[in-house]
C-alpha cells in the first residue's frame, strides 16, 4: 500500500515530496511489467472524487505525444496525478498558473517535468516552423542550442523547463521541482538525471 491511503483506496492527504516521489518510482515498476492500466478508475473512486475532491499526489508535466501517458506510465488512477500535457513538455505562463493552482490550491509537493525519448518536438525543433507550431519549438531551441543527439536534447528541454519552474514558482524543502525521461521503448523513467 502507498503511504497516505486508507484501506479503500482513497487518498487521506497531500504526501511530501518525498513519499510522492517514491510512489511516482513504485507505479512506473507496475507499469513496466503490466498488459493493462493498474490505476483505480472504478466508479467508487469517481463517486469519492467527485463528492470529495480532488487530491493529487503529483503534478506532471508531459508531453503530448500519445505514447506518454503519465497516469499509466505511474499506475495511477482517478483524482492521483494532477496532469499538464503540452508538446515539448515547455513551459509558459498558462502551464506555470496550472502549476501554481496545483501547488497552491490542491497542496502538490512534488512537480515533475517527465520528457521522453523520441520526441516530436524536440526533433522538430532542429529545423525551421511556422505557424503556432514555432512558439513550441523555437523555446526547445533556445533549450537545446546545437546539441543534435536526441537523448541530450531532450534531457536540456527538460532541464530548461525545470529550471524555468524553480525560477517563478519555487523549490524548497516542502516543494520539490524534478526532471525525468520516460523511455518510450523500455517504459523506464529515469528520475537520476543531473538537474
């Protein structure tokens, strides 16, 4: 059983950033050797979440790309993980005020800033856009300078959004800012990167 739930699954309240991160660790094991969803997305769980609110344990900010799928990718389920999904994983002021919401509102110690391997953006982000396209990728550009492997680019992206969230918003002792990439082959996410 993860700290700070009750026997029913229902989470009694907000977890350190510690416990939050170590139950972040222990559903990505779940969800490595998994064929289907192991977060609780039953109706009581709805019910209580509805009446009750919402208790996130986390924020995560991910990238769009359909293959990252933090709720899966962490076994977690209905009201768990208070979720920001934008291409790129780059942050702006409409994700720094969900981020702010989160933490100030729900009581979030821990933000998580989750790229990935293969990403979209961070591969287009080597050529010229056009369109709204370009405020994407002209901000993972600035992340990335000339860098051209994918992995590192993609680390720096993450860097950049990290650092950008602990410049505005904080990290403390009681609110913890980390960066992570989620292999989309092996479904590994690695916390340990130099940030």
């Amino acid at each position: 059983m993860y700290p700070n739930k009750k026997a029913n699954g229902m989470q009694e309240k907000n977890q350190n950033a510690f416990d939050a991160l170590e139950r972040l660790k222990a559903g990505n094991k779940v969800y490595i050797n998994s064929a289907k969803g192991a977060g609780d997305i039953s109706p009581e769980k709805r019910l209580y979440t509805s009446k009750n609110g919402q208790k996130p344990y986390a924020v995560i900010i991910s990238c769009s790309d359909s293959r990252v799928i933090p709720e899966c990718i962490f076994s977690a389920g209905i009201g768990d993980l208070f979720v920001i999904r934008v291409a790129g994983n780059v942050i702006d002021n409409h994700q720094l005020g969900s981020i702010e919401y989160a933490v100030e509102h729900l009581s979030c110690k821990l933000v998580v800033v989750l790229g990935h391997t293969q990403c979209g953006a961070v591969g287009a982000a080597a050529k010229e856009n056009g369109g709204f396209v370009r405020f994407i990728t002209d901000e993972i550009r600035r992340a990335i300078g000339l860098e051209t492997d994918a992995v590192k680019a993609s680390i720096l992206n993450v860097k950049q959004s990290v650092n950008k969230i602990r410049q505005l918003i904080g990290n403390s002792e009681d609110l913890q800012i980390k960066g992570a990439l989620y292999n989309t082959e092996s479904g590994v996410v690695d916390f340990g990167l130099d940030i």
